[in-house]
C-alpha cells in the first residue's frame, strides 16, 4: 500500500509553520496527516532532554508515519517532520546522528519535501531553542536537501500562498 501513497514531509526550522501547513495541507486534499511525535514526547517529559530522548522521538515518529500508511487509502499523506528534522536535531546538538537514523533516511521514500520559510513571525513556547537562528537552520535544511538530491519545494508567504504553492508542485 506504501506504494501507491505519495508522502509528503514539511521540514524547516523551529516555528516556521510546519504543523499549521501540514493540517492545512491534510484539510485541502482531504487526506490524513502524521503529527510532529517531539511534542507530544516533550510535553510529558519532566527533565532535559538527552540524545537517547531524540532517539526516541525519531522512532515514535517512524511509528506514527508507519501506522498512517498501513490505514489510508488515500493518496496523500501528509508527514509534520520526518528523520530530516532528527538529523538536524542530532547534529546540532549532539554533533552526531546515529547510523540507524542515516541507514532510515536513506530508505524511506517520500515524493516530496517541503522546506517552510522562516520569514513569519516568531511564537515562542517552552519546547523552542533557537529564535535567532531560524535562516542559519533553513540554510541546512536547504543544503542537506540539494545534497542529497532530495525533491522539495520551498514555500514561503502566507498559509494559503503556502498551499497553493504545494497544490502547484504536486
């Protein structure tokens, strides 16, 4: 069934609008979207995160994509982050990826990225950590992308100028 379901991942820096662009993307075409795990696991999280934490999350957020396959029939599903985002977390902050979340990369196939714009305002919450680096990030983001000769399409302006650009690229 895997095959036959084109995914989509948003990825981008911290408060760029990936989630509110994936449910509105989910919402336009009718078709279920994966949540961002992170915050569902930092929110119930009591201490400081640890590089085992993000490992956690990163196989929390395999699972929930996992299952959202195995239960649609649509034709889209729409994924809030995906191991892109792990990466950039883990090399940040721990100067490192581990190998299972590289060799996962490397296997997981999604028709499309979409890299979101840092250029909307900023909203702060107790899980975001970097507020001024948000165009430092974006450009990772951007040259992991291209690197790794990843199809992506970056969105910028609005929500609804948003969607209608990845109306258009798919």
């Amino acid at each position: 069934m895997e095959r036959s379901i084109k995914k989509v991942a948003i990825v981008g820096a911290e408060c760029t609008g990936k989630s509110l662009l994936t449910e509105a993307l989910a919402n336009h075409f009718g078709c279920p979207y994966v949540p961002e795990f992170a915050r569902e696991y930092l929110g119930k999280l009591n201490l400081p995160y640890t590089a085992l934490d993000v490992q956690a999350i990163a196989r929390g957020q395999l699972s929930l994509e996992d299952e959202a396959v195995a239960n649609t029939g649509s034709p889209y599903l729409f994924c809030d982050t995906n191991l892109w985002v792990i990466k950039v977390w883990m090399d940040n902050s721990y100067k490192a990826t581990p190998e299972w979340i590289e060799q996962e990369i490397q296997q997981r196939q999604y028709h499309l990225h979409i890299l979101t714009d840092y250029n909307i305002p900023y909203e702060n919450d107790s899980l975001r950590e970097h507020p001024n680096e948000r165009q430092h990030f974006t450009e990772i983001y951007r040259n992991l992308l291209e690197n790794h000769k990843v199809p992506y399409v970056y969105v910028k302006g609005c929500l609804e100028e948003r969607v209608k650009q990845v109306q258009a690229a798919l």
